[in-house]
C-alpha cells in the first residue's frame, strides 16, 4: 500500500485477513459482502472495484447486489461466481473482458 500515492485509492483489509476482528465476528462471504458495500458507500461515488483471490467472490456478488455503487470492474486469480457475474453482466451497462479465456467469455442471446 505505501506505494500507493494517489489519494483515491482506497485498499481495505478484510477482517481475519491480517486485521483484529471485533468479538462476535461471524467471517461469512455475505457478512464480508454488507462489510464492502458500507465501504464503497461511504466513498460517495461509483467506484472501480478490485478484487483479487478471495476478493474475486465478494466483488462479483457486490456487482451483482449494487451495480449503482460500481462504475468498473475486474477480478483476478479467484473463484468465479457464475451466478453473481451473470446477474452482474445483466444489470451493468459495458463489461469489457480482455484476455479472458474462451470458458468464461460470454456467449450471445439469441
């Protein structure tokens, strides 16, 4: 993060990934999921969400639940979420996929 400079990027640590978690913490994908959306939230504009490894799952469903707060995104090196990327597909306007290989390419409607 120290490498970092530009002051609208944000990098938050997920809770039991290096952060103290509060007592009572119960660490599931939809808790994580309510946890981002309040981040994004308080930025106060659509935003481009990142996701790596375990936060491919959680930005794929945030699209999916929120695409209002998204203006782009992307994700890499994680699971995905079939059903969480179809209904984000859905509801953004322009995906752009680049290099993406031929299994996980959108076939056409119709």
């Amino acid at each position: 993060r120290s490498h970092l400079s530009r002051r609208d990027v944000l990098a938050p640590s997920l809770r039991r990934f290096g952060v103290p978690t509060p007592p009572g913490f119960q660490p599931t994908k939809e808790i994580y999921v309510e946890w981002l959306i309040g981040e994004i939230e308080g930025v106060g504009a659509p935003v481009d969400l990142v996701g790596h490894d375990w936060g491919s799952l959680l930005v794929q469903r945030v699209v999916s639940l929120r695409p209002d707060l998204i203006r782009t995104w992307a994700c890499g090196d994680g699971p995905f979420d079939r059903a969480a990327s179809r209904a984000a597909r859905d509801d953004v306007r322009d995906v752009r996929l680049l290099r993406v290989p031929p299994y996980l390419r959108t076939r056409k409607r119709g």
